[in-house]
C-alpha cells in the first residue's frame, strides 16, 4: 500500500518547448534502464529477498523509483505539450504523435515499447541484487547521456538530481548485498 | 538474523598480509558500508541530491567515470 504525495519529489521546470529533447527523455520513461523498469523490478524483487532489510530497501527504492517515473512523465510532457505540429515533424516525434498525439506512453528513445524481459526476478537474492546493482549504473550513464543531449539548463538541472539519486542507490544496494553475504554466512555455521 | 559484525567468516581468513575484516573473499562483489557521519541540511541535500557529502558525485559532460 502507498501514500500519494500531490507534489513531486523534485520540482521540474522546462525553459521552452523542445520536442526533441522529450524524444530523447522518454526513454527514461519507457525504456530498458527507465524508472518504470527500476520500480517494476525491485518492487517485484522483494518478495524473495531472504532477509526483511532486503525487503525493506527493495520496497524504498522501488518506490521512488515511482516518485521519478512522475517526474520523467512530467519533463516529457512540458517539453511537447506546446509544440506545433511543425516542431513535432522537425524532431522526428511524428512518429510517435500518430500513436498517442502528446500522451505518455512507455517507449525507449527509438519508440519501442517497453517489455517485461527488460527486468528478470531470479529469485536467487544474490543473482538479483547484482542486477540492481547493475540497473542503477546504467540509469546513471543513461542521465549522462541525456544531460549531454540536453540544451534546457531547467531540464538539466533535474536530470542532475534523477542521477544523483542512482548514486546513492547503488551504495543502499551494495550494502544490502553485504546483508544478505552475512546472512548466508551464518546460515552455513548454524 | 542477520550477523551484524563484519568479519570474514572464519572458514574463510584471509592470507598472512592481506587485508582482513569483511573484504576478505574472492568471488563476491563489495561496497564498503557507509558510517554515518556530517550531513548538509534537507534543502541542500535536496539540490543536491544527497544529504551526504561523501556520496555526492555530481557529473559535468565531458568526464568519465
């Protein structure tokens, strides 16, 4: 069960229209190492995590990755909510403005949708933190490549925090994997 | 419950010289465990993205990690 917060968990401010930068963003949506990918596979992750911190983190971060789910969604949609169909012709969107005009949808960069097989629940608690450990680097990388892309300094300024926050979850994880080592280590001796 | 002590397992010392405590084992992957320590207030930590400076990585285009 969650609580809903009517506000974001950063403030988000785009400088101007810019379909082509919402084109490159939504992957962060929809896309292999996007929020709506994160929070699928660590909220599903925790129900075999062997030690209830590992559930517990699992939950947390799961759930912000929801809190940037919002706000990518949000980005994307104050960066096309204004464009003419011009713009949208001229950034390469009219492909995707034929299927969903200037709804959010869960695609990758290049509009492929968003499939299951992008996250795996392995059961195995070790095998599953290092895939965390893994997702989080590549959303990492993922915001660095975006705020290369990026020519909104409001835009950039919030991708900044998205990968601050991959930061901090890769050591929540690292040590939530130590946990789990521990655990396992003890139930060898006992 | 878990063994809240990090220590390598004493199946498992580590050679004479080599480091000891927990990052003694070959074949798993480490994170040192954070020791909480200073932290900046929530309105920085929420610039930031971190309320711990040790975590704070901030990123300029151009560098590679």
């Amino acid at each position: 069960m969650w609580i809903y917060e009517k506000k974001l968990e950063y403030p988000i401010r785009v400088s101007y229209t810019n379909p082509r930068l919402a084109k490159e963003i939504i992957t962060q949506y929809g896309g292999p190492d996007g929020e709506l990918a994160a929070s699928l596979r660590y909220l599903t992750q925790r129900y075999t995590m062997p030690i209830s911190q590992a559930k517990a983190v699992l939950t947390d971060i799961g759930t912000e990755e929801l809190a940037h789910m919002e706000i990518v969604a949000s980005l994307v949609y104050n960066l096309i909510k204004g464009a003419t169909i011009d713009e949208i012709k001229a950034a390469g969107l009219d492909d995707y403005y034929a299927d969903h005009d200037k709804a959010l949808y869960f695609v990758n960069a290049a509009g492929a949708p968003w499939v299951a097989s992008y996250i795996q629940s392995k059961g195995d608690p070790i095998a599953d933190l290092h895939e965390d450990l893994a997702a989080e680097e590549k959303a990492r990388a993922t915001y660095e490549f975006l705020i290369r892309l990026s020519d909104d300094p409001d835009v950039t300024d919030t991708l900044r925090f998205l990968r601050e926050r991959e930061v901090v979850h890769f050591q929540r994880f690292g040590e939530t994997l130590n946990l789990v080592h521990e655990w396992m280590d003890s139930k060898k001796v006992f | 419950m878990a063994n809240t002590t990090r220590k390598t397992p004493s199946n498992s010392e580590p050679p004479e010289g080599k480091t000891a405590g927990y990052f003694g084992q070959l074949a798993r992957a480490y994170v040192p465990p954070q020791t909480y320590s200073r932290v900046w207030s929530p309105a920085e930590g929420l610039m930031k993205g971190t309320v711990f400076p040790e975590l704070y990585r901030p990123y300029e285009p151009g560098m590679r990690p």
